[in-house]
C-alpha cells in the first residue's frame, strides 16, 4: 500500500463511517478500484487500523460528553457503595447513559467474537452481500423513518434504546450494512429523533470500534507487509480528521433534515452493483 492509497482509504473512511452509507462497503471498492494487493485478512486489518482515526474523532468531538458520563458513572457508584446516596436515589442520567453504551455493546461484542473468522475472510468482502445489504438496510431505515415517532431525546433513553441499537449494531458486521446506518434505524424503531439516534450511536461506536481496531492493530504487526504500518498511520490520521467533519456535519443535518439522501444514495449504489454483477461485469470477490 502507497502512501496516496493509505491518504484516499483514510478520507474513504472517514466520510463514511459515521454517516449511514457504509464504511466498508466503500472501502472494499476503493480498494478494488485502487487495485490494492491485500489479502481479505490484510484488508480487514488495515481498514480496522484506519477505523482508529474515527475512534479518536469521536473521542474529541465528545470529549465533554465522555467526561461527564465517566465521572458520573465512577462518582455515582462509589457513592452507592459507601452510602452517599440514601432513600433510594437513583443514578444520574448520565451515569445511566454509562451503563446503555455497556449495554448496547454487549450483543455486537458476542457475535463478532463468535464469527471473527468469517469477518475476516473473504464472506465481508463478497460484492453480493455488500450490494444485498446496502439496498435491505435502505429499505429497513426508510421503514423506520415512517413508522418511528421521533420524539424521544437523548433524556429519554432507557433500556429498550441500548438493546434495540446493541442488536441492531450487530448488523454492522455484515458488510454493506453501515455501522450508523443500523443503528440509527434502530434508534428510530424505537421512537428516538433523528439526532438523538446519531448522537448515541457514535457513543455506542467507542467500544466497538475500539476492541476492532485495537485487535486488529496487535494482528495487523503479523499479516500486513513490512513497511506498511508508516502508510496505516497516516491513513489513520487523515481518517480522523475528516471523521471529526462527518460528525460535526451529520449531527446538523439530522436537526433539519431526513435520512432520505442517505436512503436514495444506498439504493442507487446498491443497485448499480447489483446489476453489474448479474451482467457479469464485475465479479463478486
């Protein structure tokens, strides 16, 4: 990998992780397009690497909001514990927020652990399920869109909006899918505005993105060509710094907007491919 290609993939994934569209689904054609010579286990690494740039944009971006639910949560309970807190008072919210992103991370870190060799291999980098899930989870998300009230701010948050977003997280292992495109649709099954959903879904990105990245970092020094880490680290960078704009822009345009764009977007990429694999024009793998 040059250092152009490890630039374009980190631009790549930054654009599309945070906003619905799919991350790996562009990540896999960029790297087709670009004619990288990875395998499927060198590209799940490096793109897991890159992922980390978004990890850090997300832990800038909120900052304060990571702040406020880490003291809260550790102060909250050690006030439990030695009895600061009597006649039954309850966490605060954003200690409670601390135990809905454990939560909802749990499902995801499950099933990615019990199928970690398929994600690896060559099953998320197949065309076919890529295209499928681009176009199932745009039908899924306009369906949210119509029957979800939208209403629920992120106050309002409680155990149901961890499991629906946790579950709906695990989507995201199938490539194609969108990591916030699933879980903002599940958001939005559940009643949540817009805004509401994107803001939670990024916290629910930290752990997730984290243990991913941070996994594949320890493997990525074994599988991935000498030499290649320097490239992955400034790929990682340029992924962060355009991941922090994603957010910032995602979150402004939830206030006013729709996820209609992103909807009409995925069905015509979708289709597309979908229809230049049945005319043979390009292979699935």
């Amino acid at each position: 990998m040059t250092l152009l290609q490890a630039i374009l993939l980190g631009i790549v994934q930054g654009l599309t992780e945070f906003i619905p569209i799919s991350s790996t689904a562009h990540l896999v054609i960029a790297s087709r397009v670009m004619s990288l010579t990875l395998t499927p286990a060198q590209l799940t690494a490096s793109i897991a690497v890159i992922q980390l740039g978004t990890l850090i944009a997300v832990f800038i971006y909120f900052a304060g909001d990571i702040w406020n639910i880490s003291i809260a949560f550790v102060g909250d309970h050690l006030a439990l514990i030695s009895g600061g807190k009597k006649n039954g008072a309850r966490l605060s919210h954003e200690a409670v927020l601390g135990w809905l992103v454990i939560i909802g991370s749990i499902p995801v870190a499950v099933v990615g652990l019990l199928f970690k060799k398929q994600i690896e291999g060559t099953f998320t980098k197949n065309l076919w399920v890529i295209a499928t899930m681009m176009v199932v989870i745009a039908v899924l998300l306009a369906i949210a869109e119509l029957v979800g009230r939208k209403q629920r701010t992120m106050e309002d948050l409680s155990l149901k909006d961890a499991l629906a977003m946790g579950f709906a997280q695990c989507l995201a292992l199938i490539p194609g899918s969108s990591r916030s495109g699933s879980t903002i649709m599940g958001g939005l099954f559940v009643g949540e505005a817009r805004e509401t959903a994107a803001r939670f879904s990024f916290l629910l990105s930290i752990p997730a993105i984290a243990a991913s990245g941070l996994l594949e970092l320890k493997e990525a020094l074994h599988k991935l060509p000498q030499g290649s880490l320097t490239t992955l680290a400034v790929g990682t960078v340029v992924s962060g710094i355009v991941g922090y704009a994603s957010i910032w822009f995602l979150l402004r345009f939830l206030k006013t907007h729709t996820t209609s764009v992103f909807i009409g977007y995925r069905l015509i990429v979708g289709g597309a491919i979908l229809i230049m694999l049945f005319s043979g024009r390009i292979s699935g793998l």
